[in-house]
C-alpha cells in the first residue's frame, strides 16, 4: 500500500511540475505567439528536462547498484567529461548533428574503460575508493582536453563551453525524440536484465553460485547506463549530483522496497526534479535563465552533506 501510494504521489508531483513549467506566465492560449511559445518552446524544454532526469537519476542508480558505492554517478566517474568531450571533438571536425552522439557515445565508453583499468592496474580489483578517484581524473584529463579543442576551433567550438553547465535552452522536438528512444530501450533492456541485477546485490560469491555471469550482467549495465549517459550529455550538457542524489534517498527510505519498485520511483522522482530545477532556473530571477545544473547543485550540495552526516552516524551506532 506504501508503495502504491508513493507512486501515485509522484506521479502528482511529475504533472504539476510538467504544468508548472509550461503555463507558468504564458499568458492567454487563444493568442497564436502564446501558442506558438507553448508548442515550439516550452513542450520540447519540458519533454527534454522530464527524460534528461529520468535518464540521469536511472544511470545512477544502475552505477551506484554494480559499483556498491553511493558516490558513483556519470559525473563522479568522468564519463559525463568523456561524452563532453567527444560531442566537443564532433563540433570541432564540423560532424554532422545527427553523428555527435555517436562520437559521444564512444568517448563515454572510453572513458568507463580507462577508469576500469587504471582501477585495475593500481589495486588489483575493484575497491570503490580507488574507482571514484580514477573516474575524476580520467574526467579531469577529458576536460582538459575539451579546453584544447576550443582553443584551437574557436570559431566552430565557442558554444561548446555551454556543456559544462548543462540545461535546455536550446530543446528541440528532434533531440527530445532521440534521447526519448534511447531512454526506452535502455528501460526495455534493465527490465530484461531485473533478475539478474537482483542477484547482483548480493555478493560475488553467492551470485556465481546461484548462476549468474556476474562479468557479463556487470559490463552490458555498465554500457547501458553509459549510453544513457552519452546520448544525454551530447544535447543537453553536464548535469551532475541528481544521479547521485535522488538514489541515495530512495534506497534510504524505501530499503526493503524491491529493485523494480525503486528503480520506477528513481524515474519519477528524477523527472520531476529535473523539471522543477528548470523551472526554477527559469524563472528565479527572470528573464535572467539559470541552467538546471546550477540549480541542481544548490540543491543537491546541502543534501549530500545530510546523507553524509546521517550515515557516519549510523556507522558509530552500528560500533
């Protein structure tokens, strides 16, 4: 009953935040300009915010789930600097706008590769430490990158700094399509793989023994929630903390909630949130637009805090 309840409420807040951001001050919908704002404007911005959310909030999650570390997201792994860096380099080299996914899809699976074997080449494994840290300096190394791109293409590259605070100014129904497609089949593909991802919680051990291929469910997610990431990151830009946020407070207060019941709430809470800090952004101190990550991270810094302080807590309880 908690369950359902809480799915019916946040699918309450989704459609307010959607009514929200597209009539909040339009003005009367029988003049053709206002029309024409709503339409052309405002229900791409929104559509984009509402699947760049879930999206996010779900390659969290898939990450913090394989890694068993509550910092892994697309941004503390360097891949969102990775996605970045190759949707820059296609800009650069004057790549079509259909193909820039494509060149950012292959840096954010490079990236996930050299964050893996560095990883692997210092300790021998795994250890969530040394994961977090290769990530930022792999995603580091990528932004560093992207600076030298601009600078030697200034002329073709000099809207790409706009990645680095990701928003949705510039929605289209096209990347709106295109992100929605590759959303829902990376839904389709973790409601495929929900067993197995559920055997995946327990540890290596019991997992092989109960027979599951514990490598090969572990690097077709990671690719997943990769591509998810990518195409993301190549038409809206960097937005970090709300795949490491919205998780970490699902799993704290709905722990005995099964993995599908969380992993529908990460999706609609990630939406909504998404949505919400557009409209914020937009309209905090207009006609001035902040972008969604700004607001994001406002937000998300002081909530980071609390879960940090709540859980060394809990830890000294535990002693």
């Amino acid at each position: 009953m908690r369950r359902l309840r809480s799915i019916i409420i946040w699918c309450f807040v989704l459609l307010i935040s959607i009514a929200l951001s597209l009539f909040w001050d339009i003005g009367g919908l029988h003049d053709t300009l206002t029309r024409t704002i709503l339409w052309q404007v405002r229900v791409p911005k929104v559509a984009e915010a509402m699947l760049a959310g879930m999206g996010l909030t779900l390659a969290g999650q898939l990450f913090q789930i394989l890694l068993n570390n509550p910092l892994a997201d697309s941004f503390t792994l360097g891949l969102a600097s990775g996605a970045t860096f190759g949707s820059g380099l296609a800009v650069a080299v004057g790549v079509s706008f259909i193909f820039i996914p494509i060149f950012s899809m292959t840096s954010s699976l490079l990236t996930l590769v050299l964050v893996l074997l560095l990883t692997r080449l210092i300790t021998y494994g795994h250890p969530n430490r040394i994961l977090i840290l290769a990530g930022i300096m792999i995603g580091a190394l990528f932004n560093a990158f992207l600076y030298i791109v601009v600078i030697l293409n200034e002329t073709k590259t000099s809207n790409i700094v706009n990645y680095m605070f990701g928003g949705f100014s510039q929605a289209e129904y096209t990347k709106v399509s295109y992100i929605g497609v590759v959303l829902i089949l990376g839904i389709t593909m973790v409601r495929l793989l929900l067993p197995q991802l559920k055997l995946l919680q327990l540890d290596d051990r019991h997992a092989i023994s109960l027979g599951l291929k514990v490598k090969r469910v572990t690097y077709l997610t990671l690719i997943i929630a990769s591509i998810i990431t990518a195409v993301i990151v190549a038409y809206v830009g960097i937005i970090g903390f709300i795949g490491m946020v919205v998780p970490q407070l699902i799993r704290r207060f709905y722990t005995q909630s099964s993995l599908g019941f969380q992993i529908v709430l990460n999706l609609l809470v990630g939406g909504s949130v998404m949505v919400l800090a557009d409209w914020l952004g937009t309209t905090v101190i207009y006609p001035v637009q902040i972008p969604a990550s700004i607001i994001l991270a406002l937000f998300s810094i002081p909530v980071l805090f609390y879960l940090m302080i709540v859980s060394e807590r809990s830890n000294r309880y535990r002693v």
